[in-house]
C-alpha cells in the first residue's frame, strides 16, 4: 500500500462540511479485497482491540486496505480523545487506487493519525510489535499542544452555536470571530476592547489598590518593599500575618500567604522577586479565596477556590501522594486540561515546614495536608461554584472594581468568609483585579454546576442577531467567472460597500490589487475574508482550490453557477467527467446559508439539477424566457431572469423590472450572447442581496468591460480600422461562445491567433480548432515554453490535427512564442478585418497588444492622405 498526495481540507469539500485529510492510495491485488485474509484482520484486532468494526458503516463492497487505513486513522484520532467522526473511502478509475477522507480536528493531530494508522497496518501485515500505548499517548500530547484552551475553547464553542463563523490567526489563542469589516478578535479571554492601559494596569497590584481604594472597594492595606529587610519591616507595621506576592505577577506564581515570621517573610520575597523587581507586602485577611468572573457590566460566575491538598494514607509520602493526585488525566501542565498538576517548589516546601511535614514525610491515615496557602488553580487548587450565592452588594463592588480598572471582561479575586455578606460586613477585601481571567474553573468546576461564561463573553462581543458575517458571493462554472465575479463586486460597490474580490487576475480590495497571479483558491478568499476594510466579498471559486483545500468559508449568500457544458480541465484530479466536475462546482451550492439564493443557469441541465442541492432558494437564469425550467419556476411564484426581446428581465410574482441591454455596455446591444448570460447572473446575485434596483441599473451602465476592467474577457480594441479582439477563453465550450460573438461583429477577413494549454485532454485541444477552423481564414497555431507536460510540438501536433476537416481556414502558420503570433497576425490585417487573440499570458500579451496598437494607429494618423 502506497498513500501519497495528503492533503488538508480546511473547509466545506467535496466529501463533507468537516475538517479531513485526504489522501490518494494505491492497494496491490491483495490488499484491494481482503475480505478473504482473516489473518489480517485478527492481528489487527491484536494490536488496536478498541477499533470496533473495520468495515466503514454503510459500505456494502470488497473491504480494501484503504478503507481500513481510513478506519484506523478516525479511531485512532477518536480513542486519543479528538472529537471525529466522519471518513469516507472511494474508489477512483484507476484499478487498486482509492481516496480517503479522514475528518480532523487539528490537522497536525489528524495527519499524524494517518501516519501512525500506516504504521499499524503495515506492523499486522508484517506480524510485528505496535505499540498503541504510546501512538495514542502522541497523539494525546500533540492535541493537548496544540488545540485551544478551555477559556479559548469555550468562547468559540459559543460563537459556533451562534452561527458566527471564528478563524484561528495562530497556534495560540489569538481567534478572529467574524469577516472583514464585521469581524472581531479575542486572545484567550481578552477582546479587542480590552485596553492594553487596563491589562497593564491590572499587572501593577500596588496601582491596582490604589485605584480600587479611591472607588471605595475595600482593599487590604500593605505597601512595596524593595528588598527582604524592608519586606519584614513591611510585615511588622502591619502588625500580623501577611500576604508577600510580586506586584507585578499573574497565576498565583510566586504568591505565599498568611506568613508571620522573619524566616519565612525573607523566603517568601525571595521567591517573589524573583518574578517581579518589586515586592508587596499587604495584610493577611482570613477566610476563602473566591473568584468573580465579571463582563461587561455584569458578574457571571463566582468559585470558591480551595488551595491544592492530599490527605494522608498511613502509607505513603506527601510527595508519593502529590503524585498520585497528578496521575489525573484531568490535571495538566498547562491550561488544556480541567485542573493543573500540584507543584512542588519552594512555596509548596515552606508551606509543609509550616505544618511541621517536609516532601517524604508520611501523614497518618486521614490527615488533611495543605501544599498552599493561596488557592489559584493554576498551582493545582480546586473550585466549587457559588454563582447563585453571591450578595448584589458583593456582585456590585466586584463590577465596580472592573470598571475602575477599565477591563471588559475581569477576574476579581476575593478574600472573605462568605460571599452572602458584603465585603464591610466581614472585612474582607478585593485583593487582585485580573485581564485574560482563566474560565476552567467557572465551565468545569470541581463541584457544582459549570456556567454559560463563553456565551457572556460573545455576547459581550456580538449583541443580539449579529454573527459577525459580511455578504459572500461565490462564484464557479466553466466559463465566465472571471467576469461575472468583476461586474458582481462593481455593483455591491456601487451600492456603497467596500467590495473585496478575488478572481484569476488577483486579489482586489476596492478596486485596489493586492496580490496578482490565479486568485481563485480559498487561501486568497481568506485574506478577504481576514480584511477589516471589506463590507462585502465576492469570489471566484475554482475547482482547483476546491479539490486542494475545500472552501473558505462555511457557507455563502449566493453562489452563481455559470455553465458547466462539456466541462474543462477534465482528466485531472480524478475528475474525468462533465458530471464529476459538476459534483466539485455544485459545493458552494451545498453550501448557501439557509435564507441565501443559489443562482443557476437553467439552460444547462447539469447546473440546473444542483438546485435540489441548495439549503436557500433558487433564481434561474436562462436566455429562452419560455425555457420549461424558467416557466415553471416563475409559475411557482420564484425568481427568474431572462433575456426578453432587447432587455434582461428580472420576475417574481407580479415584480417585474426591465433592463435595456443597450444601456449595458458589457454586452454590445445584446450582440455577446455569453455576456448577457454574465450580465444575468450577475443581475440576479445583486437582486438577492437587496441591491436597489437603481443602483443596479447604474452599475450595470458604468461596467466597461475594457483591458483594464476585465483583462482576457472580450477586450476590443481598434486597429488601424481593424477589430482586434483579446479573450482567455481556453476550452470548447469558451471558443463556441466567442465564434457565435464574432459572428456578430462585421468584418472582411477573420484570423485568430490560438494555443492551448498543456493539461488539457487531447480530444478538448483538437476540437478547439475544429471549432476555429469553421469559422476562421487564417489561424495562427503557437507554441510557448509552458506545455505542462508536453513534449515540445505536441501540443501543437493536437491543434493542428483539429483543422484535418476545416471548411473555412485557408492559411494556418505555425509560431514559436506568443508574441512572435501576435504581431505575426497584426502584420496580416487591413482596415475593416478582424482578429480574435486567444491570450495565454494574458497581461504581458494585453500590454503588447496595447503597445501594438498605438504604434499602428499612431503611424495611422500621421499617413498622408491620399
């Protein structure tokens, strides 16, 4: 077995809206069926007992080893704790090669998984050792690494149960929730509104006293001690037990609590500064550690959190006993987990001595053995919720104390004996105001009921009814999306949005390039959607980017369908057939939001058929208005657009609008039928999003489908009195559309200048020129330096084979280069002709031809007359 090609799948695919590697894998004879080598799958279960069924659910065929592949590569991922379920195993038409699907949750985590899955198999084919103890402890540990944190994970939790969509911008918890102009950011629990002031002011817990003093909230007295003499002197005027902490600190590190003598005061600074250059000193106030969870103007949830302890067995050593406690799986290093592992560092030390124990000390049967004195959980303490029991003027003090520090979402940690009382009843304190408050201990606390803290804080961040989302057009099909994609985006601009756009030109924020090249892939829909200066975005959509990586997005308010005709780029990919390619286009049909409008063309059967597909409505389109598609979904009161007489008609019901087609520059009077087509998608798509029908009109007006507007779409130019037309149309269906345009242009004498793309299949390139051959009087064939793939003058071999039977073309030329074609067709033409130039590299052949053409029409009038 051979697995190559594994990729990522970021986004809403062709198999599924989860999250999948997939991979291509190429089985020998044997491991295509092994249905009949029960050996297999008994050293199989011998190595990984928990599998469960080999055989996917719901497949009825010979099991393959790919589809074991794709079943071990899910369990291993779901016994490590990832929450998968989806795999798929396909056949594809070459004999013994099959696709998998693999839904992830990390990516790393789940190409690790296929990695580790092939080891597994090979290990039962081979009969050897596979130690799946430690593969699922890899994959564990990497998931734990790399996937968010519970304060994290909860925020986004909460922002996907909205509908509103999130992006992780690092490995870290850096989080965009949102698109473009809408979009907000969180860091863990801090938003975008958090002021660094507030979060800097918040690290000063001296400052922070100072402040809470002045609004009244009662604060432990204490000052700043600059060394281990002046801590004790601190503690001394105080006149009892202290608390000595950095002031400069956060998860309780370096913090000792309620110390009353010398030794231990020196200690406790000790371990203090070295976190912070600056010590505080401050009153010990007796009683529970409680964190208040504030947000907004609102206290959310409330812990009572106790300090890490054991209790002693009679048996073992309080180091044996912490480390059994550790052995938790809910307890962690970090944050990933529920609860962190109890550390054993100075502070933990003194706080045994304090109780006359040391680390190897063995506690009687029974005996409650405190490791500290402060209860932070990040030190290994516990939490019990209290939400229900705080007092209003508590909760109130506790609001108060976030918003004199200027924090919108706030840890305030609280020392009293109870949270029924307000704090002056029972002289305890706010003794710390905390930015980026962890939240485990508020969604998972050791008892009591966990609180809804991750929708507070969305709902902090997005008030009722907003996800965050700006509109997104998604465009595919054959032919036309560049352009449909470019008079889209002009209109939703015309309407006032700041329009981002991504096509096979580039990548577009209001009108200005940001990145050239084939932009059609979702990596470029993601800076769009990543752009804060975008109110809407419109993309183009192609199959590539579609099979490579899924989509960008979730889901779409439109997605056009242009045309799929007899298809392109067929043969590649696994794609062999004009209805695998319409399997691969029909995604972003699948995934229009519900409540959003699929535009489709009703005149191509196939496009036509993904409207069953469509979770929102449907607007067909078609030239013919009495097309039976067109006529029964009008009858039904939807919406249609059609070519009516000399006008593009938008109905529903008894809404009908007209536009002229002479008032829509793009397409010539109505003379380019594929541009009325584009027009009328676009008209629809525009019409979906609530565009005023004004603005329609004027955009459709101002749209000039020049070289600068539309480069390689229909550009005309003016020759010295002869036509030259410049189009990127490279496959059949392409050339039969701009045949039947040409037509419609007068001229003496046609020639057309043509190569073809390399990854085409054989029969796509003849039939282009058989198509040219027809209609044309010269052609010129060339040839440049990409033929991805091709031997040198093969491709020209294909186009040149397609002329065998032409009934028009007189003259055909062979040329090495594309501009040496150019200027050898312009060298031809006399005023009145006309020449079609099928570009390749279509901004340095349109720069050419530009240049062409000023020499010739310059040199045009300054000739003498005659």
């Amino acid at each position: 077995m051979e697995v190559s090609r594994i990729r990522a799948l970021r986004g809403p695919n062709l198999w599924s809206r989860n999250t999948a590697i997939e991979a291509i894998v190429a089985c020998s004879d044997t491991e295509c069926s092994i249905d009949d080598t029960p050996e297999f799958e008994a050293r199989m279960r011998a190595r990984f007992p928990l599998i469960g069924l080999l055989r996917p659910e719901g497949h009825l065929g010979a099991l393959s080893m790919a589809h074991v592949l794709q079943t071990v590569a899910l369990s291993l991922q779901a016994h490590a704790g990832c929450p998968v379920t989806f795999g798929r195993t396909q056949a594809t038409i070459e004999p013994g090669v099959f696709q998998i699907a693999v839904e992830y949750s990390e990516e790393s985590v789940g190409k690790l998984a296929l990695e580790l899955a092939q080891r597994l198999l090979q290990a039962a084919v081979d009969d050897q050792p596979f130690d799946l103890a430690d593969a699922l402890h890899k994959l564990r540990e990497l998931d734990e690494d790399i996937r968010l944190g519970p304060s994290t994970g909860a925020i986004v939790a909460a922002a996907v149960a909205r509908g509103i969509p999130y992006h992780r911008l690092t490995q870290g918890s850096l989080v965009q929730f949102g698109w473009g102009s809408r979009q907000r950011r969180i860091q863990a629990a801090e938003t975008d509104n958090t002021s660094a002031i507030a979060e800097s002011i918040a690290q000063d817990k001296d400052l922070t006293k100072m402040l809470l003093d002045a609004a009244g909230v009662p604060v432990p007295s204490g000052r700043v001690a600059d060394s281990a003499e002046g801590a004790w002197e601190a503690a001394q005027e105080l006149g009892g037990p202290v608390v000595v902490k950095p002031r400069d600190g956060s998860q309780g590190r370096g913090v000792a609590v309620n110390i009353d003598t010398r030794e231990r005061v020196f200690q406790a600074y000790e371990a203090a500064s070295e976190i912070s250059a600056e010590v505080i000193v401050e009153r010990y106030i007796p009683g529970h550690d409680f964190r208040l969870l504030v947000v907004g103007s609102q206290l959310v949830a409330a812990a009572r959190r106790d300090p890490p302890k054991v209790t002693g067995d009679g048996v073992h050593s309080i180091r044996q006993l912490v480390e059994q406690v550790n052995a938790d799986p809910l307890r962690g290093d970090g944050h990933a987990t529920s609860l962190t592992r109890i550390r054993f560092d100075d502070i933990a030390l003194a706080t045994l001595a304090k109780q006359g124990y040391g680390a190897d000390t063995v506690p009687p049967a029974g005996t409650l053995v405190v490791l500290r004195n402060n209860a932070n959980l990040s030190t290994g303490g516990s939490a019990t919720d209290v939400t229900d029991e705080v007092h209003p003027d508590l909760a109130a003090r506790a609001v108060t104390a976030a918003r004199m520090i200027g924090l919108d979402i706030c840890g305030v940690d609280v020392v009293a004996e109870t949270v029924h009382l307000p704090l002056e009843d029972q002289r305890g304190g706010v003794v710390e105001v905390n930015a980026a408050p962890g939240l485990r201990m508020h969604l998972n606390p050791s008892f009591g009921k966990g609180r809804p803290v991750g929708e507070a804080i969305i709902g902090q961040i997005f008030a009722d009814g907003q996800d965050g989302r700006i509109p997104v057009v998604a465009v595919a099909g054959t032919n036309g999306k560049t352009t449909t994609v470019r008079l889209t985006a002009h209109l939703l601009s015309c309407a006032g949005n700041r329009v981002g756009m991504t096509n096979s030109d580039g990548v577009y924020v209001q009108s200005h390039r940001i990145d050239t090249g084939d932009c059609s892939g979702p990596r470029s829909a993601r800076r769009i959607l990543l752009h804060p200066g975008v109110d809407a975005a419109v993309f183009e959509t192609a199959r590539g980017g579609i099979l490579r990586e899924g989509l960008a997005f979730d889901r779409c308010d439109v997605a056009i369908v242009t045309n799929i005709g007899q298809g392109d780029h067929l043969g590649l990919g696994y794609i062999s057939t004009v209805e695998d390619l319409a399997v691969v286009k029909r995604v972003i049909v699948q995934y229009v939001r519900p409540g959003g409008m699929a535009v489709l063309n009703a005149a191509d059967p196939i496009v036509a058929e993904m409207a069953s597909a469509c979770p929102g409505s449907v607007t067909f389109f078609a030239a013919d208005p009495d097309h039976p598609i067109i006529a029964t979904h009008r009858a039904q009161g939807q919406r249609v657009v059609v070519r009516q007489n000399d006008a593009i008609v938008a109905q529903q019901g008894e809404m009908r609008v007209e536009l002229p087609l002479s008032a829509i520059p793009l397409t010539r009077g109505g003379d380019i039928v594929f541009q009325v087509d584009n027009a009328m998608a676009c008209v629809a798509a525009a019409w979906a999003l609530d565009v005023p029908w004004e603005t329609i009109r004027s955009g459709l007006a101002g749209f000039v489908n020049d070289a600068a507007t539309a480069p390689g779409r229909f550009n005309m130019f003016d020759y010295g009195g002869a036509t030259l037309i410049a189009d990127y149309g490279h496959n059949p269906d392409a050339i039969l559309a701009l045949v039947k345009a040409v037509d419609a242009l007068p001229a003496s004498r046609r020639s057309v200048v043509i190569s073809g793309a390399g990854d085409r299949r054989d029969e796509d390139l003849r039939r282009q020129t058989e198509i040219l051959g027809d209609a044309f009087d010269d052609l010129v064939l060339y040839e440049d330096q990409c033929q991805r793939g091709r031997e040198d003058g093969e491709v020209l071999a294909l186009l040149r084979a397609g002329l065998a039977n032409a009934r028009r073309a007189s003259r055909i030329d062979e040329i090495r280069g594309e501009f040496l074609a150019i200027d050898t067709a312009l060298a031809r033409l006399a005023a009145g002709d006309l020449c079609l130039i099928l570009v390749d590299q279509v901004e340095e052949a349109l720069a050419h031809i530009a240049q062409r053409v000023a020499e010739r029409n310059a040199a045009v009038s300054v000739a003498p007359a005659r």
